[in-house]
C-alpha cells in the first residue's frame, strides 16, 4: 500500500497545525487527519469519532509501527515542505477532493445508484 497523495491545510493554532488528508493507491482516501504539535513535537492524530462517554476512538489507524511510521514521516514531510514554502499559490491548499470520481473509475464518470434521489 502506497501513499499517493497528500493533501495539508495548515491552521493558525498553538496546538493544531493542521488538517491533513491522504490517498491511498490513487483510490482511497482518508481525511481529518490532524498535525498536533504536542509536549514532545510535532505528531499525527488520526480521525476518531467521540463517544457517548466522552472518550475518543480513531475511525482508521495504521495496524502496525511499520505503517504508522511510513503515514507520520509521509505527512509530516509535506507538512514542513509546505510551511517552510510559506503562502503562495504553490503552498495552497486544494480544496477539491484529492482523487476526484471519474480520476477512481480510470476517466468514466461512474453511473448513479438506482434509487437515488435529486440525480
């Protein structure tokens, strides 16, 4: 599995630095990934969802250090690229989804579900 695409949105915040979003073999993605810079550096937070006892829980992880290491080096790497670049049309953020439909399905726009509403 290979990381494809990513994505960085920074934020102007003491502890959160930024929104992240990263693509997968050119087919999957996964967003609301946060650069949180923390006691000890800067880490990835991966998205989680809260509880109804408060508590969070990551909705995608890596399963292993191995992967865990390869995603934080990864994102961590364009994030510094990005802030070291500084503002300018090179360092934008892109605000359109990172693999678009019609990128997914090899330049067709897949067909809309039957029964959809409004399509």
């Amino acid at each position: 599995m290979e990381i494809t695409d990513v994505k960085v949105i920074p934020v102007d915040d003491e502890k959160l630095k930024a929104f992240v979003s990263i693509v997968f073999d050119h087919c999957f993605v996964v967003t609301d990934i946060k650069v949180i810079n923390g006691p000890k550096g800067l880490f990835v937070s991966m998205p989680s969802k809260k509880r109804k006892d408060g508590t969070f829980k990551d909705i995608a992880h890596p399963l292993n250090n191995q992967m865990r290491q390869y995603l934080e080096e990864k994102v961590l790497g364009v994030y510094r690229q990005q802030v070291a670049a500084g503002p300018g049309p090179a360092a934008a953020p892109a605000v359109a989804p990172a693999v678009a439909p019609a990128e997914a399905t090899g330049g067709e726009t897949p067909p809309a579900k039957e029964g959809a509403e409004g399509e």
